[in-house]
C-alpha cells in the first residue's frame, strides 16, 4: 500500500511503514522517519552518539493511517510504545510542518532518551558517493552577528565513503534557553546534482538538535529537540502518558531563493498576529545610540518632539524607567517606576508621548532577578527561580524565575497589568540578555527536561498576556537576535534581529535576515546618528544606509535627532514615509538574493523581496569599489531609484543586469523593478 501526502510518499510493506520521497530526495527503498530511544533497551550500533538506530526504531510496525487534506496521521507500534507522526499541510506553499507524539503502552514507567521529530534517509543520487555533489548552508550567529551563512558540501564537512557506515555527524546542538545563540535552527540541504534544495527549521524556544549522518550506505537528516547526548534531556512516561516532541518543518525548491521562499510563506501561516501590527507601525527606540540603559523624563521630552516628526507611530523607553540604582542590571526584578530618572511618574511621560500623536512603550526583561534585588528576593521562595541540585542558576547578576511556579506569573501577571494601565504602554518589549546554559533540574529528571517545561511554561505565559491585553503591541528580544525560533516566533508578532551597533556592518545581518524571519517580524535598528557624532556631523549617505537597513524588516528607529538640520530631518521623514509604503508588499512576498548571501567585510550587499511582478531591492556599497552589476534572471521591465529620491548614484540596465555607481562609498540606495 502506497500513502501519498503533499510530496511525501509512504510504502506499507512486511507490516511496516517506510518513507520513500520527500520533496526530491527519493529513497525507493524506503527508510524509517522515526528514531525513539529508550533507557535500557537495546541500541544496536556501533556509530557513537549518532541518532540513528535506536531502540524502537527498529521494532516499530505499522499500524494505521488517518488523512485529510492538509493532514496525515501514522500510528507505528513497538513492544512498548505507540508513535504517531502528524504532518500539516499549508495553503500556497509545499512545506510540511511535522512532530512525533510518544505514548507508553508498557505496563510500567518507561525512560524516553532521544525523540526525533523527523528522519529523512536517502539524500543525493549515489549514496555514500554522493559527498561531493551535497552541499550544506548552516546559519551560523553569534551577539551582533546574526544569520551569517556558511556553505559546505559534505565531502568538506567531514562525511565520505570510507566504510559502509561512519561514525562522523555533521551536527549542531543548541544547549540552553538562548534558542539561536551559535546558530539558527535551520539549514538548506543542496543536491547539486539535480539541482534540489531541501531547507528546514526546528521549532523550538530552548535547546535542539539536528545531524546529518550515514546510515546503510546512505545519508539522513534527523531533527529533533534535546536528547540525552545533547542536552541533558530525558523524559519519564508513566503507563498511559505521552509525549510530544518539537515540531520542524521542510520546504522544497529548484533553487536556494525558491526554498527559502516556500519557507517563508510556510512562516507566515504559523507566525504570531497581533491586529494592532499588521500595519507594521515604525517604531522609535531611545536605546541605541541615545539613551542606552539610562533613560530620565527630562531626555524623553527633548527628544520627543523631534521624533514625533519623523512620522513613527510609537515611541518605546528601553532600560532604565525603573529602579533607582545607578547600576541597574543586579537590582532589576520588582519593575516599578524610578522616581529618580521620572520624577513625575512613567505615566507623565506616555501620556505626553500620546499628545505628541505617538504611542509609548516600555521594555522588560520578565524571566530574571538581579542578584541584588532584595525585595524579589525575599517575595519570592526557592520554587521560583531556576536551578540545579538545589543552587539558583545565577549568571551576569541575575537569577531566572520559573514560569511554572504560580507566584512568578502572578507577580509577573501583575506587573505587565502595572506596565499598561498604571504607566500606560502600548508596546511592550520583553527582553533576554544571558542563557541560563543546560537547565533546570527542580521538579524534573533532568536539567534538559527542565528547562524544556520553563521554556514552554514561559510562551504560555506570554500566549496569555498577548490575549489579556490585545491593544498592547509585544516585541520578543534576547540580546538582539538570540531567541530568533519560530516558536517564539509563533507567539510574538516581531522580533529583534541584532543589536549590532555598527551601521555599516548591519547590512551584512539585514542582507540575509529574510532567510531567518519574514519581513512582517524582522525588526532592524536604524540609527542615522551615532553616539561618537554629532547631529551637525551626519551626512545624506550615513542616513540612506541607515533607513535602508531597515526597510528590509520591521524599521526601529533610534538615536540623537535634536540639533539636526531641516535636509537632515527631512531625509528621515522620506524614509519613514517610504517604509510604510512597502508594508502591503511585504505581506506577500518572498525573500530575493541575487547575489546570493553576504558575509561581514563584502565591498557590497543587494538583497530585497519580491512579489508577483515587483521586486523591492536594496543596494549596499559599504566599501571599496562603487560600481556594482545585480543580475536580475527575471527580466526588468521598468526600474527606479525609490529612496532616497534626491541621489547622486547613477544607474543604468538592460533587459537582466542593474548597473549601479554610487559616487560616494559608505552609501545605500533602495530601487524598485518591475519585472
């Protein structure tokens, strides 16, 4: 029997269930799509810490199917567990979002240890010889440098035939509650050979973990969450329990554009809505380059009034509204207002925001307590924070509450309530700022079980607040971009892509950011005045790349605009104006890499969307040479230079090449091709 479900298929045979196409890559063969460990049964291998093999894959059989039209349901059975595997179909796209749920059907507790998500087997034309013709891009990140690409064929990263089956991964584990501290939970599998591109994403808030491997003269993809090996991770299942694991997800394409793109139309199905965003509202923020983590009533309403004629929609006060220390960070937890910095409440100062025609924000950090916070301290009890053979987790000052613990989210409850009807935010950005690394162990096994349940106990805590207060716009931020995850992602309708606080080197983030997140949630700082110049100091092309960064994305505006002059003030203006023209576009398209991805120190950087007939391009000359040729394979029909529109750069096309001269290095420009 044959189940056939989007381009996946299925063969029914010997009473059990294998997986012989994905998307291109066939295996008509057939191998198993779930890998299921338990501690104390047999792991027949000599591979290592390879997922592969595992107890009950090997022992489970088929035993029924349910399916509709946008999903299907496989049940395998073992001695002593069922599984089943649920893949969801989208609208207008052909990824497939996949998890696996694990019941114990023993008599007695049974210990999960590794739980894949998925297993795809088969990948390139000639098993084991096919090392050369795979390709792999990882997304590597690090604080200030997110969504950096790196391509490598398999041959390189270490996997070729060298015996019927190796020990050797090609792998990736994520420990912690920085979900993408090292590198996003995604990659693009590349069979050269027939031109194939497999991407996938791991939806996960905490720790995960992928590998590409071998296995029977062939190689695989697993996904998954943490496990024993990677981890810390173990799960007990009483008999009757189940678990369920991480979901992930696969998109297909012809090209690395087309799968990033059904990724992202993928994305925009589960990504989080808030009605008040959907306009996606430019935002000013006194952090960067301004304010930092220092904010008083008397900055806001100098800088306030110049602001408000930039045309943003709201105005967010980060760090530093609360408490009356000098060093805030150790102190940080009760979230009530400093009477030092805003003598006359943080209420004086929205409403203010609010006549200037703006709405206000706020930021928090909710998941921690300063080291030195001794009220918090003495509110809360052991329950509440996270830890490890009964010591709290302290790192950078600060413990981490547990969002398990009743009295966290009703203090935490409590303040958000205290944020917006006493100081009255409109916008709220939660932020994260250290990784509490391998977990809690309180109330679990094990500290990776542990820090799974804070992690999901915390999103349901902010699913809740986001329903409570639905004209509260919340912004998700770890340190910039380190929770970029779409199951944060899931939850919260934008997210922080990097605080990056060099304007010249964000391009090389913001020029491939839409392989990580859609434009409609990828947030982008532009600052257009820095703290080492003065206002008087800035010029027209420090201003372009800076609202080009953004345009990209969500526009974060930021900086010193008092002292500017009328030109100066008027080309922020433009750009504001400019970005929320995009917004209807940006809704519908997909992500556009002519060039390919960039990397830190490229001379230039082009990078865009696209919709049916339009592409949005943005054209970074950041150093070096001032002439660049962007091939346009879909053919120009029409072009323009849309921003800033008084530019001295010069262009000039035929019917598949955009020639650019910037006549002045350092510079941006933003075009618009009909095609």
């Amino acid at each position: 029997m044959e189940i056939i479900f989007q381009s996946l298929r299925f063969l029914v045979t010997d009473g059990r269930v294998l997986l012989t196409k994905c998307g291109e890559v066939e295996n008509p063969a057939g191998g198993r799509f779930v890998e299921v460990q338990i501690l104390g049964e047999n792991k027949d291998t000599h591979l290592g810490v390879k997922m592969c093999r595992s107890s009950e894959g090997d022992r489970l059989s088929y035993l029924s199917h349910e399916q509709t039209e946008n999903t299907l349901s496989i049940l395998q059975r073992s001695p002593l567990v069922e599984v089943k595997t649920v893949f969801t179909a989208y609208e207008n796209t052909n990824a497939v979002r996949v998890y696996t749920e694990v019941k114990n059907i023993a008599e007695t507790e049974i210990i999960l240890e590794e739980v894949s998500s998925f297993m795809l087997l088969g990948l390139g034309q000639k098993g084991l010889d096919s090392a050369e013709d795979l390709y792999f891009t990882r997304f590597v990140q690090s604080h200030h440098a997110e969504c950096q690409p790196r391509r490598a064929s398999f041959s390189q990263l270490g996997l070729f035939r060298g015996n019927l089956e190796s020990q050797k991964r090609i792998a990736f584990a994520n420990v912690g509650s920085w979900s993408t501290k090292e590198e996003l939970p995604q990659g693009i599998i590349e069979d050269s050979e027939i031109g194939a591109f497999t991407m996938f994403q791991i939806e996960s808030n905490a720790s995960w973990y992928y590998e590409i491997a071998d296995y029977i003269e062939k190689y695989y993809l697993y996904l998954g969450g943490p496990n024993a090996s990677f981890g810390d991770w173990s799960k007990g299942l009483k008999a009757g329990e189940s678990y369920r694991s991480v979901c992930v997800a696969l998109a297909f394409g012809n090209s690395l554009e087309e799968a990033v793109g059904e990724m992202t139309k993928y994305r925009r199905h589960i990504a989080g809505k808030n009605e008040l965003d959907k306009y996606l509202p430019a935002i000013f923020n006194e952090y960067m380059h301004l304010s930092w983590d220092s904010p008083t009533e008397e900055n806001t309403r100098k800088y306030a009034p110049v602001v408000a004629k930039t045309g943003v929609k709201y105005y967010v006060i980060d760090c530093g509204w609360h408490n009356e220390e000098p060093l805030v960070y150790p102190y940080v937890g009760q979230w009530k207002e400093s009477k030092i910095r805003f003598p006359s409440g943080v209420r004086a100062t929205t409403d203010y925001l609010r006549s200037l025609g703006m709405k206000a924000g706020l930021w928090i950090e909710p998941e921690i307590v300063g080291i030195h916070c001794q009220e918090m301290l003495d509110y809360y009890d052991d329950s509440c924070f996270l830890q490890r053979k009964g010591k709290r987790i302290a790192v950078m000052n600060r413990y981490f509450l547990d969002y398990r613990a009743e009295k966290v989210r009703a203090y935490m409850s409590e303040t958000i309530r205290r944020m917006v009807e006493d100081y009255g935010a409109d916008y709220i950005k939660f932020d994260y700022n250290q990784d509490c690394g391998v977990g809690s162990d309180y109330l679990s096994l094990c500290a990776g079980e542990g820090l799974e349940a804070c992690a999901n106990a915390f999103l349901d805590w902010v699913k809740e607040m986001i329903a409570r207060f639905p004209q509260v716009i919340f912004e998700g931020c770890a340190s910039g971009g380190m929770r970029m995850d779409y199951k944060s992602l899931g939850v919260f309708s934008l997210v922080s892509t990097s605080d990056q606080t060099e304007y010249l080197r964000y391009p090389y983030v913001a020029g491939n950011i839409l392989a990580a997140a859609i434009p409609e949630q990828a947030a982008v700082w532009s600052y257009p005045t820095g703290s080492d110049i003065t206002p008087e100091e800035v010029s027209p092309e420090r201003i372009a790349v800076n609202m080009i960064n953004s345009f990209l994305g969500r526009m974060h505006l930021a900086g010193n605009m008092v002292g500017m002059t009328n030109e100066q003030l008027d080309l922020i203006k433009e750009g504001v104006r400019y970005y929320e023209t995009l917004t209807e576009a940006k809704k519908k398209s997909v992500p556009y890499f002519p060039l390919g991805f960039t990397g830190f120190g490229e001379d230039c950087v082009a990078a865009g969307f696209k919709t049916e007939d339009k592409i949005y391009l943005a054209v970074w000359c950041l150093q070096g040479a001032k002439r660049l040729s962007v091939p346009i394979d879909e053919g120009i029909r029409d072009v323009w230079l849309s921003y800033p529109s008084s530019s001295d750069t010069t262009y000039t096309c035929d019917r598949k090449e955009l020639c650019i001269e910037f006549a002045k290095d350092k510079n941006a420009a933003f075009f618009e091709i009909d095609y």
